[in-house]
C-alpha cells in the first residue's frame, strides 16, 4: 500500500501510485493515510488518532488495495507477444543535409558510412519482419534523414497498400527537403511525419545546414508544400538546450513560437542528451517551469499541446500504469541501414548491443529477436532497484539510450531524468487537483 504525500504551503496531496489516484487533505489526513498504508492496525492507529472510528480506518484501508485491473496493455504472458510488434524502424538513411550541433549520431551517420539503405536490403527486412510477425502496428523510417532517400519512401509504402497489411508508416524528418513529389507521396499513402523543427530564433543557431546556412526557412516553405495536399506534418519534435536557457527562452515560449509559425500541433520537446556542456542542461528547472506555464497559460493546453504532461496525465486518467522503462527492444525494435538489428534507434551502430541481422536465416533472427525481446521486457521492468520503490514508477517513461549514453548502463536512469520526472509528477498532480 504505497502513498506519496505532497505538502504545498499547508496544503496536502496524498497520491496513491499503485492505483494512479490522488486526493486532498489536510494534515491529520495525510498523517492517518501515512499510517494505514505502512501497515498499520486498528489499534495502533487509535493510539495516534484515539477518536478515529473503524468504519474511516476501513475506508482509508479500502482505497489502498491494488486494483488488479490496472494491468500494462502489453502483455508477455500470451503467444501474441511473438506475433506482435507494436513499432519497426528503419533506417533507410546514414546521411544529412543538417549538421545540428548536439547530434547523438555523429550527422546521421552513426557509427557507418554515410549512404542510402539499398532498396533490395529493405525487401529483405520487410520480408523477414512481416513473416516474423503477424501484426506490426507502426514502420517508421529514420535517418539521418529519410528524405534523402524518396525511393526507399516509396517502396515501403506501396510493399504495406499492395500486402495490405494493417500497418501504419511515419516519418521522423527534419522537413527542409519535401518536394511536390514527396508531398503527393505523404498524402496518397497518409504517411504520418514529424518535425524536428527548434523555436524560431533558435534554429538556425543549433540546427544549420552542412553549408553553415539557415534551414528554417526552407522548412517552413516544406511545410506549406505539404499542408496544401495532407493534413501533415502532425507533431513537431523539438530538443531543448542550455543555449535556450541561455538566450531566455523558456520551454513555453518554444512551444508558442511554434504554434504560431506551424499551427495546433502537438510539440514533443525533450532535454537535450549531450556531454557537450555548451549545450547541456544544468538542472531541471526549466522543466519545473514549464509544468506550471502550460497550465496557468490560456494559449496552451497540458493535456494536447505538450506531450511530456500529456502523457503523464493520460496515464492518469487511464489508469494504465507503467510497467516498464522503455519500450526499446521488446516494443520497438531498430534496424540499420546494413540491416543490423538493434533494440532501439538511438542504439544504432552500438555493435555490443547488436541482437542479430536479416542476412541470416530467417529462423536464426526470429529466435534471436524473441529471445531479445523476452529478455529486454524483463530487464526494466521497474521491479528492482531505486524504481521499484520510487512513488513515480507507475507513470515514468525513461530512455534506454539515454541511460546507455549518460550511465554506461541501459538499466541506469540518470539523476536528471529522475529528477525531472518526480519534481514534475508533483507539479502535475497539484495543478490537477487546483483545477479538479
């Protein structure tokens, strides 16, 4: 019986993370809820509460059993997990026309050549896959950047319509190259794509062509090309520096800015995962900020256009706790230009990390994929060590490339993530329970 009491001036929050719920109180309140769910009986509490009737202690002791319907909606213990996949990504590109300044793959490349996937290695991997697996729900192609390679597109959008299979494709690009042709290619095959665009003052300072150019500008004409013939882009990704904090522009204002230049979209904004100190966030205070901004702030909405508390209170209200810190391996599985498989994308070119690669026989990678996903699922799961106990467990998405990066260990969350994660819980929670 887990609960986790937040005091704010003399206010009390008492959140019951087993059960994604969460109540006011005042002080006696949270001491009586404190006592019951260590454990405490009846006649022990009356020594602290000596008034306190049994039919309250049953009360209080009702809403701190587990509800066991609160289950993940990905479950291992069935056949399905082997038939499964709920996202691929493939790389279809180690090249890029940005040289942004943070870069975790090396300008796109990773650890390889730069180049193009060869349409001949992706009918390999489209193959292997969907015969390895019943159902795929989302393919995304990566890069680099993926626009650099309009056939491979191409290819993997015709391979789902002319299967037919029930699968989704997106984009992750940085939207400077899109051409009448892709743009018609986008709308016929309802290609979901993303920006990773940065705050307007911003871009072209972090995010500059390989020429030392601006590329905001072209983006924004790439953005015009598409939205004439798709309702795309549909999210735009933004990585968040301490050259913002620097030049005084908050995570709000990133997103404002945003929304101005490129409508209501939903804005995907995570720190920056650097060593370079230029860049790299001191503290989590700018996150701190920003839960409160886009609650108080009336052009912006906590549960549509900030996707780090959207997803947080989507988890709450779902009541669909997390099991898990990252879906990498078991949920998502990553595939390289050369057709190496990885456990996630930003794990690419990592050799030790290496599950297996499509050259092999086809039975040889559907064991070594199974036994890796199976073993992944049950590496992080957030049943040992500091995230077994901690009271943001059931709500918390972390990053096993960003642990690998800052930790040297997959499993190792850093102290900033933890941070940022149970300061921003809090907030959250206080600031639903203002408006609730």
């Amino acid at each position: 019986m887990r609960i986790h009491i937040i005091k704010e001036e003399e206010n009390y929050l008492i959140y019951l993370p087993d059960l994604l719920k969460f109540f006011k109180a005042n002080e006696s309140t949270a001491q009586l809820a404190e006592l019951i769910s260590s454990g405490k009986s009846f006649n022990e509490v009356l020594q602290v509460f000596p008034d306190i009737e049994h039919s309250i202690y049953e009360s209080f002791y009702n809403q701190f059993q587990t509800n066991k319907e609160n289950t993940p909606n990905f479950d291992i213990s069935t056949d399905e997990f082997n038939k499964y996949l709920p996202r691929l990504v493939i790389h279809i590109s180690n090249s890029c026309n940005l040289k942004c300044k943070y870069c975790y793959a090396q300008g796109g490349n990773y650890l390889s050549e730069k180049g193009n996937i060869s349409l001949e290695m992706l009918d390999k991997i489209l193959d292997s896959f969907f015969t390895i697996f019943e159902k795929i729900d989302v393919i995304n192609l990566f890069g680099g950047e993926p626009t650099l390679n309009v056939p491979a597109i191409e290819r993997v959008a015709k391979y789902i319509a002319e299967n037919k299979k029930d699968t989704r494709l997106g984009m992750i690009t940085n939207g400077t190259l899109i051409n009448d042709k892709l743009a018609s290619l986008i709308a016929e095959h309802d290609i979901n794509v993303t920006f990773s665009v940065d705050e307007k003052n911003m871009h072209d300072i972090l995010r500059p062509c390989v020429d030392n150019s601006g590329s905001y500008d072209r983006i924004k004409k790439s953005f015009e090309k598409l939205r004439a013939v798709s309702n795309q882009p549909s999210q735009v990704e933004v990585v968040y520096t301490k050259e913002h904090v620097n030049h005084g522009i908050s995570i709000s204002d990133v997103i404002k800015q945003i929304q101005e230049e490129f409508g209501q979209l939903p804005v995907h904004l995570t720190p920056v995962s650097t060593d370079d100190l230029t860049y790299k966030l001191e503290n989590e205070e700018s996150f701190m900020k920003s839960v409160d901004d886009v609650f108080t702030d009336d052009k912006l909405s906590a549960e549509a256009d900030y996707s780090f508390t959207s997803r947080i209170i989507s988890t709450l209200r779902n009541k669909q706790p997390t099991t898990n810190i990252c879906a990498g391996g078991f949920g998502t599985i990553s595939v390289s230009v050369k057709g190496d498989i990885y456990p996630c994308f930003y794990l690419n070119d990592q050799k030790e990390l290496k599950i297996t690669d499509v050259n092999k026989q086809l039975e040889e990678v559907k064991e070594m994929v199974s036994k890796a996903r199976l073993n992944y699922y049950k590496k992080n799961e957030r049943n040992s060590g500091k995230c077994s106990t901690c009271f943001a467990n059931t709500v918390c998405y972390g990053c096993l490339g960003v642990n690998y990066f800052s930790t040297g260990d997959l499993y190792e969350t850093p102290e900033f993530h933890c941070n940022l994660v149970k300061g921003s819980l809090e907030k959250i929670l206080l600031n639903l329970a203002k408006s609730g």
